[in-house]
C-alpha cells in the first residue's frame, strides 16, 4: 500500500524521518520538510521504499554519482553541504546527550581530502556465470557493480581494473570474494581473501595480473603472491612498509587531521602511551617530541612501526608492543610514569582500558573514537574516575556516510 508521508526530521543514518503517535518511519533519502510516496519493505514494519518526492525540500540537490542510491556505500549525497554539516555534528551532540555528558562540540572539520583512499571490493559469479564486481547494495548482501567510484583518492586510479581482472580469474559460481586496496606511494597493494587454496598455475597467472596492472604487492589472505615494490606510506617523517591488509584511517588528510588535533593536545607531554596504535599514525608524529611507548594487539602492525622508528631521523625513542588490550589493559601501575595517553580503539571501543585509565593518576587523555556511542560510554567511566571532558572535536573523512570521526580532551 502506498502512502504520503511528511519527513520531520534526518536519523542517524541519513533516512528521513516520519514521526507519528504510532512511532517512527524511516525513509531512506528522503530529507526534512519533504512529502513523499513509500511503499512498505517487507520484513522491516518501519522501513519504507522512497517512490517518489511530491515536495521537495529547497537543500535538496542532485547527487553527483550515478550509483547513489542503489550502492549501499553512500547514504547521502542529496543533501546541501550546510544542513550536511548540522547533521554530521549533531550525530555526536545527540549521541553525548544522551549518555548525558554535557561539553561543547567543536564545529565539523571536513577532512575528505583527495577521497578514499582504501577500499574493499566485493565479486561474485552468479549462477549463470555473470560477474559482479562493486560495492554492497543499499541494505543488501547484494553487489552493485561499479566502473567507476567519484570519492576515490586518485591514487586508486586502476584498482577497480584490477579488481575485475583479479575477480574474473578467482571467482567461482556462488562464492564470494573480499578485494581490499589500498593505495601506497608505490602504487596498489592488494589482498584478496575468500579464494580458497590456490594451485601453482593460478598463482603463476595472478603474479603475471599483478605484473600488468603494476600493483605494488599482491597478496592472498595475507600470504605473499607477488612483491613488486614494497607498499609504503609516509607517516610524519617516517617511511612505513604496510603489512597486507593494513588498517589506515579512510582518507590522507583524515589521518593528518586527526593527528594534528592530538598533538596540539598532547602539548609539552614528555612521556606518552599511544594504546591501539596500529602502524603508527599517532606515535610515529608524537616521537618528533616526546618519548612513545605504543601498543597494539595486531602484530604485523606493531611490527612495522618497529622497523619504521628506528631509521627515521630525528624521532625520540619509540617502544612498541603487540598487546591485546581488549583483555590485558594497561594497569595503572604500567600507566603511572606517562604524562599523556592517547587511545584511538576500533569501533567496539576501549572500554577495558578506559576503566584502567580512570583509576589511575594520568594527568591528559586524548580520545579518538569512529564511534561515538562507544566514545560516550568509555568517556563516561573516565568521567566516573575523576576527569573532566574538555573539548570534542568531530571530524568527517568518512563523507557521505552516517560515520564520523572525534578527538576528545579529558584532563584529571
């Protein structure tokens, strides 16, 4: 059945909101002010199908991707970028309100920069033998297959060229197959996983895909396939060899970003512990000025750091550790000896740690989080513990998308 619906407000995850006495429906791409035809979704008793927008609301604009819409990969290029801006923010007012931490939030930086520049890619071959190569669908396992993607960093330029070469010579009927790249000063480097064991002649013909499309590293599930030149970013003044699959933070400049704000937090801190430190971004920057002890429960990317720090000029020492914090937490006697303590967790949080961090007697912790329910909850047990939430600062790298990044500023 269809129905008119007048959107009150923008959700969490970029749907329009229609508000009732009988609860919310969500529309997905429908924006405030608007009246609107939907149609039901099955399954989903508050989900409706956008049919059509009867009256459109003036900070509607066109989106500038042709996929938008149908990949799931953007939920929100129809809007004008100041009401964008509102709305991003307000994600992390309303989220802290809830939890009930009152502190001022920063105006939204845009930290987008030249675009994504890692991505993972999904390929399947259906059942009569049609190759799919692209993004999730809008709420769906399906693909979108895409040619082309406008929110890439240049430096991606080719990789999804080499996807579908890599796709076209591993997917068999009905599995699927996960294709990361990420872009490196050497060009891309490249991870497939879901494969399955592969026989020497196709490890002979991935090696000569890698060789064509000039990839930096070819890796499967992590095991090497071909190395043509090693896949290195510059972190600071370090040079840093990826392990396959690296996390990086989603954009250059949202790595820069977030590691200025910390370091301008950070001050005249001599001592200071980067915990879930990965390759490095934070500790890599922060060893220009003061000694690093850093932590994280991925090896490989505890291992580079290692390897990176020492040959760089001009950074103080850099100790690092593969620790899994999650279940062993620095304790506050370990904390006891660092003037700061900068923590930036997965989406799930620090909440472990957190709790040892607000039973101990560090005078400045830095919080970066991608998620600031998590954020909330880990910042609320500092709080707990004696420290005061000074400052937050939103940071947007992941444009387009309900997700938003945050630097907070707790002081004991």
């Amino acid at each position: 059945m269809i129905q008119t619906l007048t959107i009150d407000q923008l959700g969490h995850r970029g749907d329009g909101v229609s508000l009732s006495p009988g609860g919310a429906t969500y529309v997905p791409f429908a924006l405030p002010g608007e009246t609107v035809e939907a149609e039901p979704v099955q399954g989903h008793p508050d989900r409706r199908k956008l049919l059509r927008v009867e009256e459109p609301s003036p900070d509607r604009i066109t989106p500038f991707c042709p996929h938008f819409g149908v990949c799931g990969g953007c939920a929100i290029q129809h809007l004008r970028d100041e009401p964008y801006r509102a709305w991003k923010r307000n994600l992390v007012i309303e989220t802290l309100t809830q939890a009930g931490i009152d502190v001022a939030v920063d105006p939204l930086i845009d930290a987008h920069g030249a675009g994504r520049r890692r991505i993972t890619l999904h390929a399947r071959r259906g059942t009569h033998d049609i190759l799919k190569v692209g993004f999730s669908a809008n709420a769906s396992h399906d693909i979108i297959a895409i040619d082309h993607c406008p929110i890439l960093d240049p430096a991606l330029g080719g990789a999804l060229e080499a996807a579908w070469a890599l796709a076209e010579a591993l997917t068999p009927v009905g599995k699927p197959l996960d294709i990361q790249v990420t872009a490196t000063e050497n060009g891309l480097d490249i991870d497939v996983r879901g494969s399955g064991p592969l026989p020497p002649k196709m490890i002979t013909a991935l090696s000569q895909l890698a060789e064509q499309h000039k990839l930096a590293r070819l890796t499967r599930h992590g095991e090497l396939v071909l190395l043509r030149r090693p896949p290195v970013v510059t972190i600071g003044k370090a040079k840093v060899v990826l392990p396959p699959g690296a996390f990086l933070q989603a954009t250059a400049l949202g790595e820069q970003t977030l590691a200025q704000l910390a370091m301008a937090h950070l001050g005249r801190a001599k001592q200071v512990a980067d915990l879930f430190c990965g390759v490095g971004p934070f500790a890599l920057r922060l060893a220009e000025k003061a000694r690093v002890f850093a932590c994280d429960s991925d090896a490989p990317a505890v291992t580079a750091l290692q390897k990176a720090a020492p040959g760089t000029p001009g950074l103080k020492p850099v100790k690092a550790e593969a620790r899994d914090l999650f279940r062993r937490p620095l304790a506050p006697p370990e904390l006891r000896d660092f003037d700061a303590v900068l923590f930036d967790p997965p989406r799930q949080g620090a909440q472990a740690q957190a709790a040892q961090l607000a039973a101990s007697r560090v005078p400045l912790v830095i919080a970066v989080s991608c998620n600031a329910t998590t954020f909330a909850r880990d910042a609320k047990l500092l709080i707990d513990g004696g420290y005061r939430l000074e400052r937050v600062t939103p940071v947007d790298q992941f444009k387009y998308t309900p997700h938003v990044e945050l630097v907070a500023v707790l002081r004991k």
